[in-house]
C-alpha cells in the first residue's frame, strides 16, 4: 500500500510541576524549602529517513504523543523528563499544521462548508533533518526557587505547561528521480516494466495505473535511479479533471520528467499536440514544475507512420532532448538507460 498522504494527531508531553516541600533534618523542626522543579514534557521531532518511502506507518498509528514531564520531588530533586518521540518520514515530506486540536474536530472541519485550514509549515528533504513537530511543555519551578533573603519559607511553587498539540497532514511530495509523463496508453507501464524489476499492471485501456509504480534501475557499479509510473495525464488535469491533481502532487517531486510520447499517433492521437497538451497542463498547475529538467521518450517507433511523425515532432521541437524506442520491441533502451545514468543516476560514492 502505498500511502502519500495522512491525517496525524501529535501532542507533546506536559512539563512537569514544581512542588513544595520542607527539608526534614534531626534537630531541625522546619528545615529550609526543597521542593523540587518538574522535568520537561517530551519533545515530538520528525526526522528524514531513507528506509521509510512512504507514510504507511502513519496510516496504522496516526498517533505521535511523547510522555510528560514527572514532578519534582524534595531535597530538590527535578522530576525526570519525557522522553523525546521520533516519527520517522521519508524525504520529500511536506508537513502541514491544522487549526485542529484534535482528530474528531479535523474530520468535522473537513466536512463542514469552511474545510480545514493547513498552514505549509516544513519542506523535509534532505536525509537526517529534524523538524520539531510539537515542543514538550516547560517545567514548573519548586518551592526551592523561590527563596528569598526575606522570605525563608516559600510556598510559592509553578506547574509545568502542557506540550504542543495539535492535527497535523503529512504529504509526500517525492516519489522518483524521473516521473514518466504521458497520455493514458502512451506505453509508460511497458516502458518501466522493461526498465526495470517493477512488475506494473498494464492494460490497453485508460486509468488502469491506480497508484505509482516506481521501478529502480540498475547500472554497472550499483549506481541505480528510480523511475516512477504515475497514473496518466489527461487534458483538464490542472483543474483537477481525471485524476489531476493527484499526478501533478506526485510529479513535483520528481528531478527529470520524461515526457512518453505515443509517437505513431495510435487512436487518433497527434504527438506534437499531446506534448503541447501536456507541457501546458503541467504549466498551468504549477510554474515551477514547468521549469523541471524534461525529455522527450519517443514511444511505439515500431508502428507504421511513428518515424514520419518524429520528423515533424523534431523540426517543432528543434532544441528539445529525444529518445525514441519501443517499449514493446524493446529498442533504444539502451540509449534511454545511459541518458538516466548520465543525467540522474544515484552514485553511492558521490
Ligand atoms: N506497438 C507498440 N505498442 C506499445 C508500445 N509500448 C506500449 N504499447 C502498447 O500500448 C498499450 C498501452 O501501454 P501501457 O504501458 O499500458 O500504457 P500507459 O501509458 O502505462 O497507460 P496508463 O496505465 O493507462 O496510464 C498496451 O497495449 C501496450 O502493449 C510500443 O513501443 N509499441
């Protein structure tokens, strides 16, 4: 199950109380105060973690909460503090905050006229960056603190605050180094099947890729980059017709877009326009994205009429990189795999 975005409850641990109490010695009837400080409230810090890939842990335990803070106790002694809690996410992870307290008034907000407010509160993505989700409340001071020259027998003692908590919305935003980009039946299930050890469902009909499909691919010397099939791309996208906005999310996390091209025009396709289509969806949904390296996979080059159009798609699109194969014939791979290697490939000694 691959799970891309969640709903989380986190709350960190209260601090705990300062206390009063009175030094009890031999001799002595009312010692000085030694009441003790509260330990503080448990910290909640999400952290960027190469061996998670997606937010499946979440969808089991939605549920971040550290432990409080203990009371002090006498002979000034500080209570213990919470232990810290660490929720491990993958990079790519955008953290959003709610106007939520609690998970029931989140699902009320979602489904009232106003919806939820999420306010973008951290881009996670380098491996190893700590974000603290929820700061563990402070500790209240013993009566110990509060000794003055004038007044030797405070009772004067403060209690811990309570830790942050809050609904959070976790989005995974980075799927794969490269996103396959293409109308339905353009051949982007065959192509990564034949790139790589994914095993993707492929059919001849629309919107049968239900959910990425990310595909690694090897090289000589482990160096290896990873491809994602998302499910395609049709024209309304950005205003979130088919499955839009669901594929743009996931391409924007994506280093190089491979636009897949059904170079033979099947179904009465037209190559030129469906690169047009498709560079204009991604523009208006997102400027950035538009802004991604791309290249362009000439697909299906075994059909009748793909070698006229690639003539025609060339001299329209004069500057732009092209890669034509065929998935199914399983021709000019070999030319794709070296451009992934030179361009994206993961190099574990770099
Ligand atoms: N002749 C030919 N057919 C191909 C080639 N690549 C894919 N096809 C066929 O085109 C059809 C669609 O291929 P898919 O790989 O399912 O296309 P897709 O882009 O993943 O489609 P969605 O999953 O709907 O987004 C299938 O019948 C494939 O066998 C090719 O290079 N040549």
């Amino acid at each position: 199950m691959f799970i891309d975005h969640i709903r989380i409850f986190a709350k960190a641990g209260d601090g705990g109380n300062g206390v009063v109490s009175w030094r009890r010695e031999k001799f002595v009837p009312r010692g000085g105060p030694d009441g003790g400080d509260g330990g503080m409230g448990g910290d909640i810090v999400l952290v960027v973690d190469n061996s998670v890939d997606n937010l499946r842990a979440y969808h089991y335990d939605p549920k971040l909460v550290a432990e409080d803070g203990k009371n002090g106790a006498g002979g000034r002694k500080t209570g213990k503090s919470g232990k810290r809690v660490i929720g491990k996410v993958p990079p790519g992870t955008v953290v959003y905050r709610s106007n939520a307290v609690t998970i029931q008034e989140a699902v009320d907000f979602e489904r009232s006229d106003e919806g939820i407010d999420l306010e973008p509160i951290a881009d996670l993505t380098e491996i190893g960056q700590e974000f603290l989700l929820c700061k563990g409340g402070e500790p209240g001071q013993g009566n110990w603190n509060f000794k003055t020259a004038t007044n030797r027998t405070p009772v004067e003692h403060t209690l811990g605050t309570p830790g942050d908590q809050s609904v959070f919305y976790l989005e995974l935003r980075r799927i794969a180094d490269a996103g396959l980009v293409g109308f339905p039946n353009a051949g982007k299930s065959t192509l990564l099947g034949k790139l790589s050890h994914a095993k993707p469902k492929v059919a001849s009909y629309p919107f049968t890729t239900l959910q990425p499909v990310v595909g690694v691919v090897e090289f000589p010397g482990f160096r290896r980059c990873t491809v994602a099939d998302i499910p395609g791309l049709i024209e309304g996208a950005h205003e979130n017709r088919g499955l839009g906005h669901e594929f743009l999310r996931h391409i924007t996390r994506c280093r190089v877009l491979l636009f897949v091209i059904d170079m033979a025009g099947s179904e009465g396709r037209d190559p030129v326009s469906d690169l047009e289509i498709l560079r204009r969806e991604i523009k208006e949904y997102d400027d950035e994205l538009a802004r991604f390296p791309w290249k362009i996979i000439a697909n299906k080059m075994d059909l009748e009429g793909a070698a006229e159009n690639l003539e025609v798609f060339r001299s329209r699109f004069p500057k732009v990189d092209i890669i034509p194969i065929s998935a199914d014939a399983e021709t000019g791979l070999d030319d794709l795999r070296q451009v992934l290697d030179n361009e994206i490939a993961y190099r574990p000694d770099k």
